[in-house]
C-alpha cells in the first residue's frame, strides 16, 4: 500500500478543507494517508518525508504573494533534501483582492521541483474556501494525477 503525507498550514481552515478532499478522494482508492498541519510551534523533520511515496503539501499565501510564517523553515529544508522517486502535489488558498494570488503554492511547488521528486504540474488554488463546482474538479484533477504519477512514477499533469 502506498503511503502518502498530507502535510500543510491552514490559518482560517480553507487550506484545512482542500487537505481533507484531497484525503477523501484518496482514501477511497485504497491508499494509506498521514495528515499533520504545520503550526507556528512546530518542529519540522524534513527527513520524515523519505518514509512516503507521494506528499501532498498545502499552503495558504500570507498577505500579498508570500510563504506564511510556520513554513518558511520547511521551504529552506527543501534546498538540503533530495526527493528523487517521491510524487508531489501541491494545493492551497488565497485570495484574488491580492495581485499575487496563491503565489505561495507556486513558491512551493518550484522548491519541491529543485528537490527533484516528480512534481504534478496541475495545482490547486483556491480563492477563500472551497466550494465551487470549478474548485472542486480541480482537487479531484489533483487527486486523479497524482494517483496516476504513483501508480506509473512517471510526471503528469498540464502546465497550470
């Protein structure tokens, strides 16, 4: 059974909401998923990641197109692992009145690439929460490219 982590920061509960479809959706297919939302207090060993086939990774954008607090630890770890056979995904929240809309979820996934894991290239950016018929197809695009790069290793997805 593959083994995924569902690891994200979530501060008003939009990027919180993306992470648990993405997990329902997943589920159903029968993988094993890890969720642990990054806070402000936490500790993060980026080491861990080498114990899952794929890794989900959520972000919300703070204020105008920059990484949030709890992650910018995370993001500089990056640079020092290499995720070589590792399928990633990634998802988040924004909101449109910023010029920079989810440019946090672009910041990421152009790190997780210099990692060299097989990055999918559809994201997911969603404006405040995650309700519309357009933003939900797009978390079961994720999902479906994602299972798909798992299931074959190899990268999918359109560029975004």
């Amino acid at each position: 059974m593959k083994q995924i982590l569902i690891h994200y920061t979530s501060e008003t509960g939009n990027t919180d909401q993306i992470a648990n479809l993405l997990k329902q959706h997943l589920e159903k297919r029968g993988f094993a998923i890890t969720m642990k939302q990054i806070g402000l207090e936490d500790i993060v060993n980026i080491s861990e990641l080498h114990q899952f086939d794929g890794i989900l990774f959520g972000t919300y954008t703070y204020f105008d197109g920059e990484l949030p607090f709890e992650i910018e630890v995370y993001y500089d770890f990056l640079e020092e692992i290499d995720l070589t056979g590792t399928v990633v995904g990634v998802f988040g929240s924004g909101d449109t009145s910023y010029a920079l809309f989810c440019h946090a979820v672009d910041l990421m996934k152009k790190q997780f690439e210099q990692t060299h894991a097989t990055v999918i290239n559809h994201t997911v950016k969603v404006d405040l929460y995650p309700e519309d018929e357009e933003t939900l197809a797009a978390i079961k695009k994720l999902a479906d490219q994602f299972e798909d790069a798992l299931i074959h290793s190899l990268p999918v997805g359109n560029p975004c």
